[in-house]
C-alpha cells in the first residue's frame, strides 16, 4: 500500500517513525470524555486524528462537547471529526465529519463540504457497500461501527473487508479496534492506514496517555512499513 494514502489527519507533522505505518485514531466519548482527557491521552503519543462520538449526549449537548473537544486536539495538530452533525462541525470548527448512515447521506456531504472539510463513511459490511462508498469519492473509508468494539479483538468481517480494500481500493482506510489495546497489531497487518481506538483508550479506569504509548509501541513493531511510490 503506497504511503500517500495516509490523509485522514491535521496539519502537523506525523510523530517520527510513524509517518510510514499503520497510524492511531482515537474514537472519543464526548458524554465521558472531557477535554482535560483527550489532552491528556494525546500527550501519549502519536494520533493522526480524533473522531468525536456524541456517546449518549443530546444535539445541544454534543455541539457544546465537541468544540471543547475539536479545540482540545487542533491545540495539539491532531485533525478532529464529528459524527454527522454538520451544525456540530462547523460551531466547532472540526477538521471533518464521519458519515453513518445512507449513501444519500454521503453524497449530500462530499458535496457541501468537500474539499475544505474532510469527509469519510462507516456504515460499510461488505465489498459491495465499500465500492459503492468509493464512488462517492469521499476522503477515508470506516471499517466497523464507532461503537463496535465489544470484543477484544476487532470484528473479522473488517480485517477482512480492509485486507482486500488496500489492496484494490485508493482511499484512505480506518478500521475500528477492539477493547484491548493489542488489537490495533491485527489491523495494521491488514494495510489499512488507520486503527482506531475507543474503549480501550477512554474506558472507565484505563490510563488513556499510557494506552496511546502502548499502541503506538505495539504498531512501532509489528506494523508493516508503507512502501512510497
């Protein structure tokens, strides 16, 4: 997989040794997770980018989060997304925004937003569904559901959905983990760009900053390395 699909990310330089692997995304729980928090987990390690999920908040409340949130990680040059909320991203100023839902959906959005925002989709369950996405053109795929990881390990119906995009598709490629850290290894090894992280990151009584240094770690030495074109 050739490295300039890595894209889903903020201005800032990626973390040295990172830029030509697998990198992290964090899925952030804006009902439980404050801005102090995700400061403080992405002063862990390297993060191309943060996808802000309402975790249980309503409209009002999810835009209010997110801008503290978005503001939290451009502080530190990481990009961050909201989840179909346009409201949301644009009082927030976010990078972007992670459509779940229809293809109709998608279309609307690439067309308002894109280029000056970046786009991407979930809502993907087999190869049909992510060539039909492709076509859209958005900015990434996601690979599971932002709320998926139930399971240690991720879902084996991405890995392998993501095996088979990297090898075919050109768009950048994001495939939700499991609950436990190790799984962003499983990911990496599949040529997907990104493996995102939510739980085992932001659950109650994980050390978030030393959950991010542990995946980045793990990715340090077991990810592939990108080849450049």
């Amino acid at each position: 997989m050739a490295q300039e699909r890595q894209q889903v990310q903020g201005n800032g330089e990626a973390a040295t040794g990172a830029e030509d692997r697998c990198r992290l995304v964090l899925v952030v729980p804006a009902g439980s997770c404050d801005a102090a928090r995700l400061a403080s987990a992405l002063a862990g390690g390297d993060v191309a980018s943060v996808i802000i999920v309402p975790g249980g908040l309503d409209e009002a409340e999810y835009q209010k989060a997110a801008a503290d949130l978005v503001s939290a990680a451009q502080a530190v040059d990481v990009a961050a997304l909201v989840v179909n909320d346009s409201r949301a991203m644009g009082r927030a100023e976010a990078d972007g925004i992670l459509i779940e839902g229809s293809l109709e959906a998608l279309d609307d959005a690439v067309a308002r937003f894109s280029p000056k925002r970046i786009v991407g989709f979930a809502s993907l369950f087999d190869r049909h569904g992510a060539m039909e996405a492709g076509e859209r053109n958005p900015d990434f795929l996601f690979l599971g559901k932002t709320d998926g990881d139930i399971r240690p390990e991720p879902h084996p119906r991405n890995l392998k959905i993501a095996e088979w995009a990297a090898e075919v598709m050109q768009f950048s490629l994001i495939v939700m983990g499991g609950t436990a850290v190790e799984s962003v290894i499983d990911i990496a090894h599949t040529g997907a760009d990104f493996a995102a992280l939510g739980k085992a990151v932001f659950a109650e009584g994980v050390d978030a900053p030393e959950a991010v240094r542990a995946a980045n770690a793990m990715l340090d030495e077991h990810a592939p390395r990108f080849e450049s074109e």
